[in-house]
C-alpha cells in the first residue's frame, strides 16, 4: 500500500486501472480513496467506487452499495442513476421498479447534480 500523503498517485491509478479495464482494482482503489476523504470530495469519490464495482461484474455489491449511498446522500441523483444501473443487473425487480420510478421524478423536478 503507498502512504497516505500519495492520495494523487492513487487516484491516477485507480484512473489507469480503469482505462485499462481492471475494473476491480480500480473499485478497491477508489473505496480506499473514498474512506481516506473528508471533505465534499467524499461524494465523488464515492461515485467512482460504486460506478467501478458496478463495471467489476460484482452487481449485487454494487448495488448495495447504491443503496448505502443513496440512504446516505438522498439529492445526489447521480447516485440515484447508479443505483438503477446497478439493480438492472440484479434480480431485485420491484427495487428496480421503484428506483426508475423515483429517478424519473427527481429528473422531472430538476434534481441538481453535485
């Protein structure tokens, strides 16, 4: 593991990781990142983590994981928009449902994206 003071190293690679499709690593990565934040980068970092465990072919992880953050940062509708794209690939239909249906009235109301 790099020191702590290297959180730029370690987003450029989780960012190489993830070009080069090692989607895994790179999910690891940004969760360090994300756990390591305390600022209003904890958000983004976040993102990058569910959308990386979601491409790692671990989709009830991810979605999870969508439901954590989603309970957690409610306005964030880019979250919301994962979490759909995560329990697409899962068997939880009714979540499913119910998750487009409330990602459609946030975006009809014009949620902001942080």
């Amino acid at each position: 593991k790099l020191a702590p003071d290297n959180v730029s190293v370690l987003r450029f690679l989780a960012d190489m990781y993830e070009q080069t499709g090692r989607m895994l690593e790179a999910a690891e990565l940004w969760k360090d990142l994300a756990e390591r934040a305390t600022d209003s980068d904890a958000v983004a970092l976040q993102v990058r983590y569910l959308r990386a465990l979601s491409s790692s072919g671990r989709p009830e992880e991810a979605a999870e994981l969508a439901d954590q953050l989603y309970a957690r940062y409610p306005d964030e509708l880019s979250i919301l928009s994962l979490r759909v794209d995560a329990l697409r690939l899962t068997s939880r239909s009714r979540e499913l449902g119910d998750a487009l249906e409330l990602y459609e009235t946030e975006s009809a109301m014009g949620t902001e994206l942080h």
